[in-house]
C-alpha cells in the first residue's frame, strides 16, 4: 500500500503545474534515493520543486508491492533566487546543482512530462539522447504533447526529451495519433 506521507507531492502545495513556478531554474543532481528528501526539504523551506514520480509494481515474497519512484532518478528540479539554491545545498542531499540556461525551452519539456503523468501516461526512463522525427499527439488524452518518436523493442515510443540530463521519458502511443512537427 502506498503511503501518501512517504511521497512528496510532485509540485508543492499551491501549484497546479510547471509553469506557475517563478524564478530560475535549477536540477539538483540528489545523492543516491535522496530524491524525495530533498524534495521533502524544498517543501519546508518553501522553494518550489518538481520531482516526476511514476508508481511501480514489484513482486516480492508472493506479495504485489507498490512504490512511487522518480521518473529521472537522481534528479530533482526546482526554482527561485540564489536562496532557492543554498536552501538545495543545505539539504545535505545533493552532489551538485545545474543552473538551467533555456528556461523557456525547459520548462516547455517538463510541461510534457507533467502532461503525460497527468494523463495517466506510463512514463519510463530513456537514457539516451534520442534522434528521430520531432512529432505532436493530436489527439486523445495526451493531445498537444510534443517528443521524438523512436522505435523501442519493435513498439514505437514517444521520447519526451529533457535537454539539459541528455536523456528523457518513453511513452508508448498508438502512431496513428501523431503528427510531424514541422
């Protein structure tokens, strides 16, 4: 059984998306599963944060087990001043902090991500810059979701692609709800 108090919600209080958060971007790179901690401690110290989680299912002992885990492992992103960064810092929970220099194009990516989670999308890691035709969902419930559609074990997924980590999150769809971006 998931417990809602072991999960940080994936936006803090207040904040209905990505895109209501101001100030800098920053991607905290967490030491290994701190990253609900340090997302735990954002909350507190009141900096906005995004931490994607998707639920996974293990079998262990006969039994279903059922977790929240981060879609980019050992990421956490937030927002703010220089405070914001500091109050990461002191966490004691992160390696090292990554200023985002395309705000605009970054927050457009973790749209999509949050768009895709919101739609009740199976989202998985894709490790990989991806190359592929650039294409748009135009229909469905991840209507307007944008990616690099790639083949993946003969099925094909749509890459949401995060820039600044070099890799992004597999969502299988059905081609025929796609349309090239031109």
């Amino acid at each position: 059984m998931l417990r809602l108090e072991d999960n940080p919600p994936m936006l803090p209080d207040g904040i209905s998306g990505v895109a209501d958060l101001a100030g800098d971007w920053w991607v905290a790179h967490a030491k290994p599963r701190c990253e609900k901690a340090l997302a735990f401690g954002l909350r507190v110290d009141g900096v906005g944060y995004y931490l994607p989680l998707i639920t996974k299912v293990a079998v262990s002992g006969g039994r279903k087990r059922r977790s929240m885990i981060p879609v980019f492992t050992s990421y956490v992103f937030f927002c703010g001043g220089p405070e914001a960064r500091v109050s990461a810092l002191q966490t004691n929970r992160v390696v090292r902090v990554i200023p985002v220099k395309e705000r605009d194009q970054f927050v457009r990516e973790l749209q999509a991500v949050e768009a895709a989670l919101a739609a009740d999308g199976q989202l998985d890691l894709y490790p990989f810059a991806v190359t592929g035709r650039r294409c748009r969902v135009r229909s469905g419930a991840f209507e307007g979701i944008e990616g690099t559609i790639v083949r993946r074990d003969d099925r094909p997924v749509l890459v949401l692609q995060v820039s600044i980590l070099g890799c992004g999150a597999a969502l299988e769809i059905e081609p025929s709800l796609l349309e090239p971006i031109e």
